[in-house]
C-alpha cells in the first residue's frame, strides 16, 4: 500500500489542480479501492485488509505527506465511517453493507456536527422517532459533514423519542442516503482542504429500518465517541507526515542556500529551530507509535492520550509547517511548492474533531474533577524522578482557587495542556536511550513541560478579565474606524431558472 501511494503520488496526483478545480481526478476512488485503501481495518471475512493500528497509521502518515485531501478522503471513510459501522451495526447488516465499504463500491460518512453544535455531542437536536413497527423517523440538519454530499451511507446521531413519546437519549442510524427526505445540501468553500467537500445535510421524515439501529437506543454517544477518538489520533498522523515532508523540503533548501552569514543550514538560529521541529515531530511520532501499540497489544488507552495526540499533535505539526513556510522565505508564500498548501489545509487540523481550545479546556476540567485519576495514568511508567516532580506540581496546581467561571476556564485550559506535555514528556524520556536524537527531544519535550509549567504557576493570581460587554463595546467602536465594508456583488446563480423547473 505504501509503495502504491508513493508511485500514484509521482505517476497520477496533481495536488495544485485537484485545488484549482476542488475535486478528485475521476480514476481516484476505483483507483484506491483497488489498492484495498478503503478497507484498511474491515476484518477480511468482510472483503477488507483487516490492518493492525500501526501499520493503518503508516498508511496514514504516508497520506498526509501526499496530499491533505487524499488523506481526509481516507480518514473520513476508514476511520469516522466505518468503525461505527463495525462494531456497533447488526450482523446482517455488517454482512451487507462492509463488503461495499471496503471493496470501494460504496463511500460512508458519519454526520455529528450541527449548526449550532460544533463537536459538541450532548447538544445535538436532530430527532428520531420511534414507530410502532420498530423502524424510526428522523429529521433535523447536520453541517460541516466531510464526503456528505458523495457517501451512500451516514453515520447519523439524533435525539431518539421512543414509542411512548419518551425523550430515550441520543442514538446512533445508519442512512441510507438515497432514502426519501434525506437532502444533500450545498458546499462549503473552503479556505483550504478544497477537494473533499464539507456538505450540510437535511432530514425530512427520512425513515430508517429497524434494522438501521447502530448499538442501543440512547447509546449513541459510544459509536459517536469511536468516531471521534479514532478520528482524532488519525488527524495527528496525517499531520506527523506533512510535518515530515514540509522538514524534508525545507532542509533541502537550507542546505542549498548561500545568506550573508554564510549556508543557510548552518546559521545557529536556523539550526534551532530545524533541531526544534525535528523533536516536535520525533515527540509526536513516539506518541503515536505508543497508542497503537496499545491498541494492536489490545490494551486500553486512557481518553486523555487521544486529547494530547489531537491537541499537540496537530498544533505541533502545524507549527513546524509554519516554520517551514517562514525557513523557504518567498518560496514558502509560492504554492506550488508544496509547504504553502500544506500551511492551509493542515491548518484545519487546529479545528477538526474539537477546537484546539475547547477539548484543552474540557480535558482540564476533566482532570481538575479527579486529578488522582490523572496522575494514575503514569502507573504504567517508570517515570524519571524530576517529571515525577513537574507531575506533581501540576497536581498543586489542580487546588488552584478561582472566583469566576472565567478564571475556571483558564485554569482547565492551562491544566489540559500541561496534562498533554506531561504525557509526551514521559514517553520522551521513556525513549531517551533510542540515539542521540531521541536524548535531545527528551530533553527539549521536558523544556517545553518545564516551561509552561511556570508560566502556569506565574500567571496565580489570574489577571482580571474584561468583561463581555466592555469587550464587545470596544470591538463595535472598530465599526467607526473601519466603516462599512461588506462585499455586496451579485454572486453566481447554481439553481435551475424558475421558468424551467418541473411545476
């Protein structure tokens, strides 16, 4: 599959055109099937690859050096659509309907997001209802659904009403979307990630078999969270390769280029902070490689290593493709060299699967309800006695006072991310001893800890806030100085003219 990609990337991608035209090349989708790159993790019985999570992650990781919208085409088929389908359908329906997933024949999406929700799963308000039959009738709007518009099947979640009109709590269905009432809306235009398209999707009275039930009724959060978690750790290798790829590039450069301090490479602040971006990349790369071996070993994962490798593996990877950007000076801002389409579409991965910032607070007030379950995650490690003692005033600081909701989420925010250094500066240490880069990203991952650590401890007691209302005041003053505006030109008609539609 590797060597696949890599020959399909030189001999049949084009990256810049598929991002001029937002869309695929028509031999894609035939293409990957037939490289069984649809069914990374289907169980062989069901026609799939039946891959372990470290190779699927190879897998990944070559993707998301390739090309972000090959990747998400991938991601969101193996790891958001499938999954679902896989563990929580029925038998017969598995039967039926993996064999087209993973042989290609059918695309699968899943469909969260709503309007007014973001990834934010208790607040969902599409509703399913019950029938006498056991069949259920769902209706609502989702947004922001990646391959919506193009998949046969949707993973959708909806507030259930049983039979007896009772609220039953969210459940999972799987849609058939050629069903009646089930609308494709249109496209979002994107600022990056343009081939894959980003869909709004409507519900009226679309009915679904009993048989469409995806786990228990009111369970849905647990096909929701499969979802999520795997989605998140997949995002963060894919961005892992880009990272690596856009080092690749911008080393080549540094080597190559001459500067008034002489080689490029050989400048000490160039030298770095290619150093620096080589230990985020090492850094994340070990923190992958830890959770699916857990996975394969069959061995839990404790929740917060999905947020660390979401939360820094995104914003770390992001980072070191901006710094790649900044290294190839006007060649960065060139695209199509690469790094600067890279800079857009992996800067979604900031966003996707729960913002950077929100899933940092979350995962802090998480731990600041029960910090010892926190600090039982390290059970497993053999940790150096001086992250023992960073460890452990983090723990303090969890015992933090605060005197409003704000300072709250200040202190989550702050808590959730030294929770996810302290993960990778842990498995850093843990693998010091591999070679003497592994010794310096130890030694940088800890920095990093040690770092953030004080400016937490610094930032006690929390500076006061200004209010939501000042702050908007001063923000609607901008209106005086900027005056209005707004771009008002006609845009471009995609509906059929009045006059020609059916009556």
């Amino acid at each position: 599959m590797l060597d696949f990609l890599r020959k399909y990337s030189r001999e049949q991608l084009d990256s810049r055109r598929m991002d001029e035209r937002r869309g695929f090349p028509v031999s894609l989708i035939p293409d990957l099937a037939h490289a069984g790159l649809l069914g990374l993790q289907v169980p062989k019985r069901y026609q799939g690859r039946e891959l372990s999570h470290s190779d699927t992650a190879k897998v990944m990781r070559q993707a998301g050096a390739i090309d972000c919208n090959l990747l998400i085409y991938l991601a969101v088929h193996n790891t958001l659509g499938v999954p679902p389908v896989l563990q929580f359908a029925r038998e017969d329906v598995r039967s039926a309907v993996l064999p087209e997933l993973a042989q290609g024949r059918r695309l699968v999406t899943s469909a969260i997001s709503e309007p007014s929700m973001g990834s934010h799963v208790r607040s969902i308000t599409s509703t399913a209802t019950k029938q006498p039959d056991g069949s259920y009738v769902l209706n609502g709007g989702k947004q922001w659904i990646s391959l919506g518009a193009d998949a046969h099947y949707v993973n959708v979640f909806a507030r259930l009403t049983d039979e007896n009109g009772q609220e039953a709590g969210i459940t999972g269905f799987l849609v058939d979307t050629s069903s009646p009432g089930f609308v494709r809306g249109p496209e979002v235009i994107t600022l990056g990630l343009k081939a894959v398209p980003q869909n709004s999707l409507a519900m009226e009275n679309v009915h679904v078999p009993a048989e469409g039930l995806l786990g228990e009724e009111g369970k849905g959060l647990a096909a929701a969270k499969t979802a999520f978690t795997r989605g998140r750790l997949v995002l963060a290798t894919g961005a892992l390769g880009a990272a690596m790829r856009a080092l690749e590039l911008a080393q080549r450069f540094a080597r190559r280029r001459e500067v008034a301090t002489g080689n490029l490479a050989e400048n000490g602040r160039v030298q770095q902070i290619v150093a620096e971006s080589v230990a985020a990349v090492q850094a994340v790369e070990t923190l992958i490689e830890h959770i699916t071996d857990r996975l394969d070993s069959g061995r839990d994962v404790p929740e917060p290593f999905y947020f660390a490798v979401k939360i820094l593996g995104c914003e770390l990877m992001w980072e070191v493709i901006d710094r790649c950007v900044q290294l190839l000076g006007a060649r960065g801002f060139v695209d199509t060299n690469v790094v600067g389409q890279f800079y857009r579409d992996y800067r979604l991965f900031r966003i996707f699967e729960g913002t950077t910032e929100a899933i940092t607070v979350y995962l802090g007030s998480m731990v600041l309800k029960q910090p010892q379950h926190f600090l039982s995650i390290f059970d497993d490690f053999d940790v150096d006695p001086k992250l023992a003692e960073h460890i452990a005033r983090i723990d303090k600081l969890t015992t933090t006072t605060t005197t409003s909701a704000q300072q709250q989420h200040v202190l989550a925010a702050q808590i959730g991310e030294l929770v996810c250094w302290s993960l990778l500066a842990v498995l850093a240490a843990d693998s010091r001893n591999r070679s003497s880069m592994y010794a310096h990203t130890a030694s940088w991952t800890e920095q990093q800890l040690l770092d953030k650590l004080r400016t937490a401890e610094d930032s006690r007691p929390f500076v006061e806030l200004p209010t939501v209302d000042e702050l908007a005041r001063h923000i609607g003053d901008f209106d005086t100085s900027l005056g209005n505006v707004e771009q008002r030109r006609p845009g471009i008609q995609h509906d059929l003219d009045l006059l020609l539609r059916r009556g």
